[in-house]
C-alpha cells in the first residue's frame, strides 16, 4: 500500500493478491448481486445496488446504518477490458467530506490460481487517505472472505 499527496490531488495505491482465479474476482465487481455481498464501508449495511456494467453505464450504491439510509456511492464506468482492467468514477452522496468526483483504476493480474489486483484511486484535492485506505481494505477482505467460501 501507497498513498501520496501532490498539491492538488490524492494518490490512493492498494495491491492485494486473491486466492482464486481472475474470472470470479472480475464478476464479483460488475454482478450486482456479487457486488452487494462485499462493497460496503465499515459499519454500513448494504441497501439497493443497481449496477449497468458497460461503457458509459453508471452504478449506484445505497448504504444503511441501523436500518435507515445514509450514503450513496455512484459513478460512471469509463473502460471494461474483460478479467483485466476496470475504471471508473466514484462520487459520495451526500459528499461530506466535500471530495467530489474520484477516478478509480483496478488493473487484474492473473497468475493462474491466483489474482493480483493493483487499484488506484485519484481524488482531485489533496485529503487525509487512512480512512479510505482502511475502507478498501475492509472491502477486499470481505470480497476474499466470499469468494473464497463460494469456491470451496
């Protein structure tokens, strides 16, 4: 893991090598079902997800605290190159942390029985990352952990 600061921007860099095979861990970011099941910030429960996981399609993503809405996390999907590379916008909504729009780069590279994913984050000012750091982290855990029961 790596993040940087320049004047301006905000570098987020996670690398993380999955168990499993590139085509599951690939359709787990583009199934809404699959997505649901891992994509949720600590302490939120995932709500409605609708994902059009194609070229220009946009996803949105609701999330609950104790049963009540409080965030949506939407965007554009900009590049789908098939079990080796996704981009695509990410925006909070409500936007507290007044952060705007990010680009998210994950770059899947397979090595057989197992996936190594490299994922970018650009945000456009320059924040603290920690938390958002922790946050993809806590997500890829909880992807490994699912994948990882439904292929054993």
């Amino acid at each position: 893991m790596m993040d940087s600061t320049e004047t301006g921007k905000t570098l987020i860099h996670l690398e993380r090598e999955f168990p499993c095979p590139v085509e599951p861990l690939f359709d787990a970011f583009l199934s809404a079902e699959e997505f649901r099941n891992w994509f949720s910030p600590p302490g939120f429960e995932a709500g409605s997800f609708r994902l059009d996981p194609v070229v220009g399609g946009e996803y949105r993503c609701e999330f609950l605290k104790q049963g009540k809405y409080v965030l949506t996390i939407k965007g554009t999907y900009k590049e789908i190159e098939k079990y080796k590379k996704l981009v695509f916008t990410l925006e909070y909504d409500p936007d507290i942390s007044e952060i705007g729009e990010c680009r998210v780069t994950i770059v899947f590279n397979s090595k057989g029985t197992a996936t190594t994913i490299l994922l970018n984050q650009e945000i456009y000012k320059s924040i603290e990352t920690e938390g958002r750091t922790k946050g993809w982290n806590f997500m890829f855990s909880q992807l490994e952990e699912k994948l990882i029961r439904k292929l054993n």
